[in-house]
C-alpha cells in the first residue's frame, strides 16, 4: 500500500462544488472500463466536482505539473498567501522593482495607491500574477519542482487571461459557461496547458460531465488492463474512457484511478507482482506489461504482442 493515502479534504470542489453524485454497481455496468470506476465507487469516497474558481484551477493544475500533490499543494498555497494575500505584501513586491504596475490605480511616478485602488479583498489572482517578477515567483513556488519553468509558464497565462478575458472572474464565467470543446481548444492554444491540464480546469472548475482528464496514472492503468490499446498515447486512451464510462462517473474515475494506482497499480511494483488477489481488479486485468512469474514490469506499449 502506498505511503500517499487519498486526501481528508476534497481539493477538487468538494461536495458543496456543484457536482453530482453517482451510483456505483459493478454487476450493471455495461462496459469493463464502467466496471472499473464502479469497483473504485466501492472502494473510495465518491466526490463531486465543480466550483473551484476557474484560474485558481488552472494554477493549482500547472504546479501540479510532473510532481505529486504531497509537494505541490504547499507551494499552491504559498503562492495564494503572496499574490492573493495582504496589500502590504504586494506592495513590498512592488517597492522592490520587481513588480509591474498592476492597475492603473498605481501612481506611476511612486507606486503609492491613489482613489479607487482595489482592496485586499478585491485582489485578482490572474491580474497579481501577470504583474509578478519571475524570480519572486519561482522562489515561491519552489517547492513544487520546476519552478523556473512554472513561474514562466504562470506568469505568461495570467497575462493571456488578463489580456483575452479582462479578469479571472470574466475567465471563469468562460469556463463554466461556455461550450466545453470550445474552452478545451481555447486553452490548449495557451503555452504550457496541455490536455491533461485543459480537462482538469473543464472538471474541477466548470463541473462539466464526460469529462475524464488523463494523467500518468490513468494512462498506464487502463493500457495495463487492457481497456485501452497499449499504444494509445493520452488522448486515445481518454476518447476511450469518455466513450465507455457514463458522463456523471467520469470526474470520480479520474480522482479515484490516480488513488488506485498510488495504492495498487504502481508503475514499477503493481500489487499483482506479489499476490494476485492483492489487487481488486485482478478478475478483469490483462495484466498487459506484467508478468509476476519473472517480476518484471514494462509500458503497455512495450510488451510484446
């Protein structure tokens, strides 16, 4: 069992997010790739999505990027704390130089507030962050990993946000209101927001149904079951899920998927390797890559035909 258990607290929206509920049976699925998340809506808490603050989700999924929530969760927050928090913080960022005027409520001559400066309370996250110094930045979100590329990558989507929509809030209202395929290929137009990154803000902020984000987990483990062609990249392996898994389960599968396969499904020491009853899905695996009698374990792709 793995060392990383499943969260106490819901980061993805929670069951106040908007998002609904789902039944979970196995023996009335109608697809194996259903059976799966059914088998996984017995084992973990069932979650609903939607909610979360569209840029805010966005963010949270960039440093998320090639790193595990153990790490980036502090560095998410850390990031809040700076350029979502107190005034005076800001100000200090700003005295330094290495900030940009952020409104044009700046005086230019000396930074100092004239009237109509927003308040601590009124701060926009997207507009705080397209004005943030790089160096500042990544120092913040250092504990993240890669954080002179996120820092980069942040800056220059908060800028996108700022210019295209005017404001976080406006880019939210985008989220949740507009059709999902176009804000899919809106944003997967931006630098640094791939598909994974895309489906993510699509499930956790806009609440969007049908939608199963496909990560390094879920990318392994249905090509390892069998449900997926062992050579299907990302984004076969989610036409395939949001094919066979009903729309109201696919938000849970992704969550619980990234759970089963920090617990069971490990990519170098599944649970199978050891003991095949070790694992739940042991009666409908193809077990694609593994092979417990000599304990070695290749990609899907990798294993021969």
């Amino acid at each position: 069992m793995s060392d990383d258990p499943e969260p106490t607290v819901n980061i993805s929206g929670g069951r106040e997010g908007g998002g609904a509920a789902a039944e979970f049976d196995p023996a009335t699925a109608d697809t194996r790739a259903e059976r799966v998340v059914d088998r996984l809506g017995e084992r973990y808490w069932q979650k609903t999505y939607g909610g979360q603050d569209a840029f805010t989700c966005l963010v949270r999924t960039i440093l998320s990027q090639n790193t595990s929530d153990k790490a980036s969760q502090p560095a998410h927050d850390a990031l809040l704390e700076r350029y979502e928090g107190s005034a005076s913080q800001r100000d200090a960022d700003s005295s330094s130089g290495a900030r940009r005027k952020r409104r044009e409520g700046l005086d230019d001559a000396n930074g100092e507030a004239v009237s109509g400066q927003l308040g601590a309370e009124d701060v926009d996250l997207a507009e705080s962050l397209a004005g943030a110094e790089q160096s500042i930045l990544a120092e913040t979100i250092s504990g993240a990993g890669l954080y002179n590329q996120k820092s980069e990558t942040l800056i220059d989507t908060a800028a996108w946000v700022v210019e295209t929509f005017g404001s976080a809030a406006e880019f939210d209202a985008f989220v949740k209101d507009e059709d999902p395929e176009t804000v899919r290929e809106t944003l997967l137009e931006v630098r640094g927001v791939g598909p994974k990154t895309a489906d993510c803000v699509l499930l956790f902020a806009g609440g969007r149904g049908g939608v199963f984000p496909v990560d390094t987990h879920v990318h392994r483990i249905y090509r390892r079951i069998g449900i997926a062609p062992p050579d299907a990249d990302h984004e076969g392996v989610r036409a395939v899920l949001e094919r066979d898994v009903p729309a109201a389960k696919c938000g849970f599968g992704h969550t619980a998927t990234i759970q089963f396969g920090r617990e069971y499904c490990t990519a170098r020491k599944p649970a199978c390797l050891e003991d095949p009853d070790a694992c739940p899905m042991a009666d409908i695996c193809d077990q694609v890559g593994v092979y417990p009698a000599t304990g070695e374990v290749v990609d899907p792709a990798d294993a021969p035909e």
